[in-house]
C-alpha cells in the first residue's frame, strides 16, 4: 500500500496532529448520532421468533452484543462476515440497520486488520461490496453515511482494491453527496473521499467521475472552514500523482485556492493550501507545467500572501517552509517570465485586468501570431470568457484583446469568426456596463475592417481636410 501512495506517508508524519484533529471535527455529527444508537436494546429474539433470522445468526449476534464476547470476530471470522451481511439483508427497519451498522464500524474501528473478515469471506451474493452499496441508496441518511464510512475502510484498508464498477458506483455517490445542498453529513462524506484518495488507482477512478472539478467548483462557493479544509486535503493526496498534479490547473484549482488562501483565517486551511502549493510545483514530471503552475500563483497574487504570512512568522515550521519554498521558486519564475508568458497566464487564470501587456503596441505586434500556438488554446479561452465571464473588466479586457489579434494577424478575422468570438463580441453590444459595451464596439469595427491601419490613416486624413474645408470656408 506505501507504494501506491507515492510518498505521502512520509508527508503525513509531519502533518499528523493536524489529521487527527480533521479525523475527530469530520465525523462528529456521524459519531453523535452513532453513540445514541449504541445505548439502544435491539430484541434480537424477535427477529428469530418471526424467522426474519436463523438461530446461528440470532446466537452470534446476542453473544457478541448482549453477552460482551467482543472476540467473536477474530474467534469466527466467517461466521461472523456471513452473519451481519444476512442481518444486512433479511432485516429491513431502519433502527436495527443503524445499529448494526454500528455494530460493524465498531469491529473495523478496533481492529484495521478484521476487514479481511469481510474481504476475504465468500458470501451467498457472490459480492461482498453489493450488501452495502445497496445500503447508499436507503432513504435514511444515517444509513447511507455509515455505511460509505464502512465502505471506505473496506476498501482502503486491505491490499485488494474495490473492483472497477463497484468503486464507481461508490464514488459517484460521494461526489453527488457532495453536491447536495445542506447535506448536514458533507464532513463526513469529505472524510470519505480523504480516505479513498490516497490510493492512488482511485485517484484516477475519482477523476473519471468527474470528481476533481466538483472539488473545486464546491470549494469555488465558499463553504465552511471544515469542509474547506477537508476538500482541499482531498486536492493535497490528489497531487501526490505526478500526472494528477498536472493537470490540476486545467480545473482552475490555483485561482480557486489563491482565494482561499487570501480568505482564510484557520491556520489549517493555509497549512494544507500551501502544501498543494508546493505538490503542484515539486511533483508534475513535465518542468514547463511546473513553471506555468508557478506563473499561475504569481498572477493570482500568491506572492503577495506568502509576504504576509512571513510578517505574521507562524509557529508551524510546515507553514513556514512551504512559504520558503514558494517564494522562492515564484521569485525565481517571475525574473525568468517574458511579456508573453505573463500574457498567456493571465488568460488561462481567467483574471484578466488592465495590466501593461494589454496596451502594449509592441507585444501584439510581437505576440499576436503566438496566440494561434497549442490548437489556438489562448484565443479558445478569451472566447470562453466573453461567453461566461460575469465580470465586466474581464469582458473589457477581452474585448480589447480580440480585436488587437484581429488588427495584428492577417486571419485573425477569419479565426475569431471560426471560434465564435465575433458572434460574443457583437452580443455584449448591448451589455449593462458602459466600459463592456465600448470595448464591445471597437473590437467589432476591428473585425469589420480588413485594414486596421489603411482604416485608421483614412480617419486621420478625413479629420483633416475636415479641419482644412473648414478653415476655407472661414476665409470665405
């Protein structure tokens, strides 16, 4: 199992009393609830009375439950696997559920090894994991979380993974849980994922269900400090993966988590912001993906946090050495950055603003054609963000931007049509804000005209013998 999670172990040796201090806050409501249930008295005698349950099944539960022979699990294994999955699936209210559910996280709780008690039990069903993934869809909520928490610990803490449909299944149901409005089990959903996470096959499996953009766009909405913090830890293990590290941008993780790291005031949440920070630089095998990733901080202002977490000089040595490290390779790719490359960064972080580069006669003469370059990747975004942009600078600025590649590159009319970009640029003609609606309008005359320059010295000689026809007929 280490070596399937890509050295965070080490990692988590330095951030262990932080993880304990997640592990307790991210199952408190789960394990409230949960002690309420224990103090129940199920009538055990009455399931086999209606033989709802057989006599071996009712003897092992009453000795294990009633008569304190906590052993049973290690003393009779398969009995005991055969046992609570029976239970699972003969009995149908939901209070026995919940306790037996109890009952089974209890067992795995104790002792990590006694998974293999129901791993490597063949049951009736032929699959061990179907008794419980049925479970997630009961209409009892504590249910359904106890039994992901149960499934979780199944399928991390035994060297045989969960196989493929399951685990989708599974995941897909975390990640719709997640998405839930005023879910009130969401830590305890997180917790999950923190688990899954560090293995890395369900890493990929996590991506395939479109799970790390959900990370985000619910990190995007400001949720609270917990649960922040637990989802970015899901981005930390994430990033342990090389290629994962790589193409977290693609998701907008380092905007999303420049906020935060901006926002937060829990010395937790900067802990665990930085140290995806860092994977981000230190762990992606491609050094230009590193380098765009430290371009990418730089224009989200991470340069200007981390000179205001060394002021504050914290007394966690993990935060204290990552700010090091950070400011020391963002300093580094900030004296190696060209007018291109912050260009280029500025559009893919989608923050555009009034900065130099955008009014620079000379980098669009320069640069322009250099906007065609990787499938036309630059010019596909600034379209993307007249389109969903609800900031007006942004919509300016863009505006501004397509009609300066119209007005440099011979086919940038051409292109920009192909793109869409004409038909978004014309659309914002009519946009509330008056700065949006004037860029709107220059770039649209830009696209009109094929000549930018033969147009401009027209004007130019037009207002001239404007200003000469009137001196005449002064003199007249």
């Amino acid at each position: 199992m280490e070596e399937k999670n890509l050295g965070i172990e080490e990692t988590y040796s330095m951030k262990s009393v932080f993880i304990r201090e997640d592990m307790i806050a991210a199952t408190s409501v789960l394990q409230i609830r949960a002690s309420e249930i224990r103090q129940s008295q199920i009538n055990w005698q009455s399931y086999l009375q209606s033989q709802m349950i057989t006599q071996r099944d009712h003897d092992f539960i009453v000795n294990l439950d009633q008569r304190g022979q906590k052993d049973l699990p290690d003393k009779n294994p398969e009995g005991c696997a055969d046992v609570f999955l029976n239970l699972l699936t003969h009995i149908s209210k939901d209070h026995t559920i919940q306790y037996i559910l109890v009952l089974i996280d209890d067992i795995l709780s104790e002792d990590k090894s006694r998974v293999k008690i129901f791993r490597e039990t063949k049951h009736s069903s032929g699959n061990i994991w179907q008794p419980f993934l049925n479970l997630l869809n009961r209409q009892d909520e504590f249910v359904q979380h106890m039994t992901a928490r149960i499934i979780a610990k199944l399928a991390c803490w035994h060297p045989q993974l969960m196989e493929k449909s399951d685990l989708q299944f599974y995941l897909s149901w975390l990640k719709d849980q997640l998405k839930m409005n005023n879910n009130d089990y969401i830590q305890s959903v997180a917790r999950c994922l923190q688990m899954m996470l560090r293995i890395d096959e369900y890493r990929f499996a996590f991506l395939s269900v479109d799970g790390i953009s959900t990370l985000l766009s619910i990190l995007a909405s400001r949720v609270n400090f917990q649960v922040q913090y637990q989802l970015v830890f899901c981005l930390w293990v994430l990033t342990f993966n090389p290629l994962l590290a790589e193409k977290m941008n693609k998701f907008n993780a380092i905007p999303i988590l420049a906020d935060i790291l901006s926002d937060s005031v829990k010395e937790k949440v900067t802990r665990i912001v930085l140290a995806v920070f860092r994977n981000l630089i230190e762990k992606p095998d491609d050094h230009q993906v590193a380098k765009e990733h430290c371009i990418a901080m730089v224009q989200c202002k991470v340069l200007k946090q981390l000179s205001i977490l060394e002021q504050k000089r914290s007394d966690d040595e993990d935060i204290m050495n990552d700010v090091e490290f950070l400011n020391e390779r963002l300093q580094a790719s900030v004296q190696d950055l060209s007018s291109f490359d912050q260009y280029a960064t500025e559009v893919k972080s989608g923050r555009l603003e009034w900065s130099p580069v955008h009014k620079s006669a000379k980098f669009w003469r320069e640069n322009a054609a250099r906007l065609n370059e990787r499938g036309q990747e630059l010019l596909r975004t600034l379209v993307h963000l007249l389109e969903k942009s609800p900031d007006p600078v942004v919509l300016a600025v863009a505006c501004y931007d397509v009609g300066e590649y119209v007005r440099h590159y011979p086919r940038g009319k051409h292109i920009i049509e192909q793109l869409g970009g004409k038909q978004r640029v014309m659309h914002l003609l009519s946009h509330d804000d008056p700065n949006v609606r004037y860029e709107a309008l220059l770039a649209v005359q830009k696209l009109m005209v094929h000549n930018w320059e033969y147009l401009g010295k027209q004007l130019e000689k037009e207002q001239i013998d404007k200003q000469a026809g009137t001196v005449v007929g002064a003199k007249a």
